[in-house]
C-alpha cells in the first residue's frame, strides 16, 4: 500500500501544510547511491586506523563539502572531559551532514574496572540515539561498538559493518547500538558486489513478502537460493525460485522432521540459513484459544530451534556459515493483541543470544537476528488505518520501511566479512519509539 502522506509532504503545498500543522516530516529516503564524500572525526586518543578501511567504502575524503556521511572513533573516549570532544567534533558539522546522510560512531566495550570509562562509553549509546531522533531529513545515527583487543584487527573486523551502515542499504536502521568482535572467523570475499558468491542459502516463507526480498537480495549478491515456503505456496515458491536461478523447496516448517528433509536436499551444505516464515494469530490472551498460541509459537520459535539443532547437529550449515532469524519490535516492545507473537519474537532473541557463542565456539557459524518495525508489506497493509498510520509515523524517518531495508541488512549479517558480528539483534525499523 503507497504511503499517500510521505508523497504528499513531498510537494511544496504539503511541506507547508504539515510544517504549519506541526505534523511528522518523512524525507523519502535513498535507497539508490549516497552522494558526498566522508568526514572522518575523532574524540579521545585514539589508536584506531580505519583510513584503509573507510576509503575502501567508496566515499570520498571530504574535508568541507557536505558530507554524505561522518564517522567519528570516539573508542578513545574514557571520561566526562572527553566526552565533550563528541559534542566540539559533531556540532559544527551536523547541520551540513547530506539528506539521507549517515552517522556512525564508534565506541569501545565498557572497561569493568574503569566505572568512568564506563560511564562515558554508556554515554556514547544514549547520545547516538538522542541524535537520531532529532537529526531528521532521512539521515541515521548508529554506534558500532568495537569489542576486538586490538587496534589494528578491530578496524578490519569491522569493514562489512561499516560498508553497509555507511551504505543506502542501511537506510532504514537508525538508532542501533551493533557490537563487532574479534573473530577468525571473518574472510574478506575477492568481489565485495557478489559476496555470496559460490554460497549456497536458504530463506524460508520466502514465496512472498519480506522472504522474497530477502531471496532477490542473496541471489543479487551472487548466493545460489533455495526458497522454502508451505506447500500451499509451492507455485509462487517455484516462480520466485526460477526468477532468481534457485530452487524451491516445499515444506512445512513446522515438520517433525524439517531439518533432516533440507539437510537431505542440500547434500553440499548450507552456508547462509535465514529463518523468515513467521506468521500472526492475534487475540487478547482473554479471547485467545490454545490453538492459536501454539501454532504461532510452532511456526516462529519451535520450529526455528528445533531445524537449528537439527542442521547444527547434522553438520549442514558450512563452516563460515551465517544464521540470520527473524525477530520483531513486537518481541521487545510488546504488542496488544499479540501475547502468542510477542512471546514467540522475543524467544528469538534468547535463542540468539544462547546460541550465538557456542555456534561460533563449536561450528564456526554465527548466529544474529533483525527484527523489523513497520514494514510495508500485505500483513501490514491489512492493519486498520488509524493503527497503520500510527505505526508507519512513530519512528525517528516517520514512514514504513520496506522489505528490501530488513533483506539488506540480512545479508550483511550473511556476508562472509561478517564473523565479528555474533549474537546481535539489530532493529530495522527507521528507530521505532516502541520498546525503544
Ligand atoms: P508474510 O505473511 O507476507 O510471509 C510469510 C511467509 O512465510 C509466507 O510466504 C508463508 O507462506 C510462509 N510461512 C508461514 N508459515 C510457514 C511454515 N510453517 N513453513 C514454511 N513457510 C511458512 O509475512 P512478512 O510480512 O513477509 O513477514 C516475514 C517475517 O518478518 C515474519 O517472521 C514476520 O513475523 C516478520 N516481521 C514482519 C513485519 C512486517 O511489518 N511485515 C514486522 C516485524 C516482523
């Protein structure tokens, strides 16, 4: 469904309108290219060198142009006093920073021992969401917080992190705290426009919707696609399938036996696993039968433990493997109507948070998920309009996402370079106010 208002308040009569009226401003955002140079900023002393790796991301060095893009290290950053470095690096350039611009600040992990390292750090997290809330035009504020002991690998783990959020295909995540270790585990691809080339993935409840997205969005990147999705849907599955040079698999998820038929279809492996069927069964818990509690919670949550452990156990996903699952704002904020998918969305995040280091430790696989916010898809197009409305305005870009935002940041979560992001879950939901 097109959002009639974000066109609206794109035209002079509705900027006047709705600026008089004092109502929410959407800038459409790029989703294209990024046009300006970078702006490379530091507070605190610091030891990392990321010129190597930001002038790989094809921005240029922009010294006082207006930047498409600032990325201040503010890893050095260990008390109150340095904190003030933050505000002298950012205010004078944050007003020039491009439509649809990008923010990224780096932080480092809060020393135990140092409360007021400590102290600022933690600043750091609410000053980067304080600034994507008012930044506004479509631009985003993110804080990728460097775990890695060392300078020097720090900047390399990173890379795929920062070439995406300092990328339009990031242009819905805004207000995200992304936390990037060491790894070995990380492998730089030869073409860093098919990084998935020679990887095989595969996406469930990919016939339709944000799936689909996501299937189109690997096989982009150069992954051989395998779409699942419920018999019923066989034919669409088949159609997205030949679209994309893949192949469609049918079957329920839910089956006892899921992850032994997938192993069994894919005998060379599975490097990239993307658990994203979900479906919605609401009710208020008064009105809600058993029926309807089990068989969200079947398809959401026990079915995507139960084929993990089931391809884990198998040795199915590939060493370098990347599972990505499928969470949601109403898993962290809550929702009425939706104890059932609340509860199965926020199960995704302990599974991920469970099972991301020992995945890693054991198999070599990382294991993160996104959760969407509003996304234009049907199941939201079918939400009452005042409720659609609300959900579509009640986040710092004030519109919808769409469902090649939550595809593009699954598949830098499925990048090969992307070992030293692990048990993350990122929000892709233009910093929704909901359980923010
Ligand atoms: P959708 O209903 O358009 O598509 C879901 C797909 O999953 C369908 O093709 C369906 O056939 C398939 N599916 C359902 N049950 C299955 C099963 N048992 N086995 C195999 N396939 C099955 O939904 P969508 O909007 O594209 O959502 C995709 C995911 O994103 C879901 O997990 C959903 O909960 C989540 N999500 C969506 C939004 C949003 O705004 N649309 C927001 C937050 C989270």
């Amino acid at each position: 469904m097109a959002d009639r208002y974000l066109s609206f308040t794109g035209t002079a009569p509705g900027r006047f309108l709705t600026r008089r009226l004092g109502l929410p401003q959407p800038a459409a955002l790029e989703r294209g290219s990024l046009t300006g140079g970078l702006l490379h900023l530091a507070a605190g002393k610091t030891d990392l060198d990321l010129a190597p790796v930001l002038a790989r991301t094809g921005l240029a060095r922009d010294e006082d142009g207006r930047p498409a893009a600032v990325v201040l290290d503010a890893t050095g950053v260990r008390d109150v006093d340095s904190l003030a470095e933050v505000h002298a690096a950012l205010h004078p350039v944050v007003r020039s920073v491009a439509a649809s611009g990008r923010v990224v600040v780096l932080g480092a992990p809060l020393d135990p021992a140092d409360h007021h390292q400590a102290a600022a750090q933690q600043a750091l997290e609410g000053f980067t969401r304080s600034l994507g809330k008012e930044i506004g035009r479509g631009r985003t504020v993110n804080l990728v917080r460097l775990t890695t002991a060392s300078a020097a690998s720090a900047a390399s783990a990173a890379e795929s992190t920062l070439r995406f959020l300092l990328s339009p295909a990031s242009a819905y995540v805004s207000g995200q705290v992304i936390e990037v270790a060491a790894t070995a585990e990380s492998a730089a691809p030869d073409d860093w426009d098919l990084p998935l080339a020679g990887r095989t993935a595969l996406v469930t409840g990919a016939a339709r919707g944000i799936g689909a997205a996501v299937a189109e969005t690997l096989a982009g990147q150069g992954a051989q696609v395998v779409v699942l999705d419920v018999p019923q849907a066989e034919q669409e599955a088949r159609k997205a399938a030949e679209r994309l040079g893949g192949t469609a698999l049918a079957l329920d998820i839910t089956a006892a036996d899921a992850g032994e038929r997938i192993a069994a279809a894919l005998p060379g492996g599975l490097d990239v696993l993307i658990h994203n069927a979900g479906v919605t069964r609401d009710r208020r818990l008064v009105n809600m039968p058993a029926d309807r509690w089990s068989s969200v919670l079947d398809v959401n949550l026990a079915s995507v433990l139960r084929t993990t452990d089931a391809l884990l156990a198998a040795g199915a996903v590939n060493r370098g493997g990347r599972i990505v699952a499928t969470a949601s704002i109403a898993g962290l904020a809550g929702n009425a109507g939706q104890t059932n998918y609340g509860a199965s969305k926020a199960g995704i995040v302990g599974l991920v948070r469970s099972l991301a280091p020992r995945a890693l430790a054991e198999h070599g696989v990382t294991v993160n998920a996104v959760a969407p916010g509003f996304i234009e898809t049907k199941m939201t197009a079918a939400v009452p309009l005042l409720i659609r409305e609300a959900g579509r305005r009640m986040n710092s870009l004030a519109q919808g996402g769409l469902p090649v935002d939550v595809a593009e940041t699954t598949a830098w979560l499925a990048h090969p370079a992307s070992g030293a992001v692990n048990g993350q879950v990122v929000r892709v939901c233009g910093q929704s106010l909901l359980g923010a």
